[in-house]
C-alpha cells in the first residue's frame, strides 16, 4: 500500500510561507511592533486571499500550519479569516478562505514574561545586531560568530542555520556577491516580542471558532509546557469537540528535526482525511 507521506503528496499542494519577518522596515515603530503577530496574521491572510483568487486549483488552502512563533499566527489568522466570515453568506469567498484545521507545533499558547527566552531568541538576535550587515561568504559569518561574545556556546546546527539566512546582496554578482541577512533584525524582534505578549492562542484552541478544527502538537520532550496547561488541553480534546491535542515522542521543540517520520504521521492521515471530505464536497 502507499505510505502517508506518499498519500499526502498526491492530495495535497503545500505552499511554504517563511515567516522570518512580516513587519517590514516601515512597521517597526512602536505601535505596530506591539501588534507583529496580528500584522504577520493579517499578511497570511492577503497571501490566503491570492492563493484562492489566483491559484490554478481554484481554492483555498484548508489548512495552514505554523509552528512556534507560527503557531500563534497561524492561530491569529484563524481568528481573522472567521471574522471576516463572520458576516458573509455560507459558500461564499469569504467562508470558504477560514481554513477547515489549523496546526499549532509546540507552540505555547501562554503569554511569556518579558524577560523570559527559553529558546535564546533574544541572545541569538543580539549577536546578531552586533554583527556586520554583510559578509563575503558563509565561513566569514561563522568566524565573526567565533570571535563575538556570547555566541561561543551557539550550537553547530543553529550556526549552520544563520547561514542559511544569508542571501546574495546582489544576484546580478552572482556567485561573487557579498552576502546579507535575508530578514529583518528590527522585524524579527518586533516578532519576537509580539510573541511573548500574546494572549489570544489559548483561548482560539479552547474555543476554535465556525466549528473548525485546531490541531495542538506538542513535543514530548519540549520543557516549556506546564503540566496544567496540557492538562486543560487534553481534558477538552477529549471531550470531543474539534480540538484535537497530539503528542510528538522522541522530539523537542524542533520537532521537524528530531522526528520528522513521526510528526508525518500524525499530520499525513488528518490532512488525507481532510482531502477526502473536500472530494465529497466537490461531488
């Protein structure tokens, strides 16, 4: 029989949205970078509206995933989207762009103390800051890393991954250019920040509006969840409503990396079984 991972690639088109900073250069007064994960929200929502206005298969997409960070967006454009349906007729464009589930990866849906940075966000973007804007090539970036305070304890995989953040500065040099930073510093604290005030997350989990499914999965491993917290979440899930509350084993918060085959197989069969109702409908 086919596997999941092969299933899902036939029902299912994935477009990839990063999200390594939504606010922009002209967003990150004040006022708006208390409300980043409402403008990054509200950008997935423009990027949902184009897909189902452009796209040659002509729909929506009825899921949006997010992990961390992203879940709390994705969550938000939840909250959006239901809104803006809120008023519109069933069957029409805007219903039909609420995604039918939403997923949130480990991601904690309490708010954080300004202080607090479990996965040393804050440290990792103040090396950053102090850093040159432009480097001649990856191994430059590595020995600047090697040489600044505070990043001697960055493991190999987050240095490699910084690297990958890096992009020609002019694509016409080619292979010669010198490289930048593909985000946003003051975008991506502004982020950051948003995301550890935001307070909206557990109540759209508890609450999922228009009868939509929301998907929590959390790491096994991960440190941050407390035990009445998952506690609160498992009692609803099972209480049958469209909350559905999953655990990764083997995995941190990173658990695309520490079990990708595993977190697979827990999305691959509610996406197919997603893609079977939207055939239904279709019918």
């Amino acid at each position: 029989g086919k596997t999941n991972g092969e299933l899902l690639h036939r029902a299912t088109r994935n477009p990839s949205l990063p999200l390594r900073s939504y606010t922009g250069e002209e967003d990150t007064d004040d006022a708006h970078a208390n409300e980043a994960v409402q403008l990054a929200a509200v950008a997935v929502a423009k990027v949902v509206q184009h897909i189902g206005h452009h796209h040659s298969s002509g729909g929506y997409p009825a899921a949006i995933l997010g992990h961390s960070l992203g879940g709390k967006i994705a969550l938000r454009h939840l909250k959006i989207a239901a809104a803006t349906a809120g008023a519109a007729e069933t069957g029409t464009r805007e219903s039909a762009a609420v995604p039918l589930q939403t997923w949130s990866l480990d991601s904690v849906p309490t708010p954080l103390g300004p202080n607090d940075d479990p996965h040393d966000v804050d440290r990792i973007l103040h090396v950053i800051r102090a850093l040159p804007r432009t480097f001649a090539s990856r191994d430059a970036l590595k020995t600047a890393l090697a040489a600044e305070q505070g990043a001697n304890q960055f493991s190999k995989d987050l240095v490699d991954w910084l690297g990958s953040n890096l992009v020609p500065k002019d694509p016409a040099l080619g292979p010669t250019s010198p490289l930048t930073w593909v985000f946003d510093v003051d975008g991506a604290s502004a982020l950051y920040a948003s995301y550890k005030r935001d307070d909206h997350s557990l109540d759209l989990m508890l609450n999922p509006p228009l009868g939509r499914e929301v998907h929590v999965v959390r790491a096994a491993k991960s440190t941050r969840w407390p035990e009445d917290l998952v506690e609160q979440l498992r009692t609803r899930a099972e209480e049958g409503g469209t909350l559905r509350y999953h655990v990764l084993p083997d995995a941190g918060h990173w658990l695309h990396v520490d079990n990708p085959g595993g977190l697979r197989d827990i999305i691959a069969p509610e996406l197919i079984r997603l893609s079977g109702l939207l055939q239904e409908r279709r019918q």
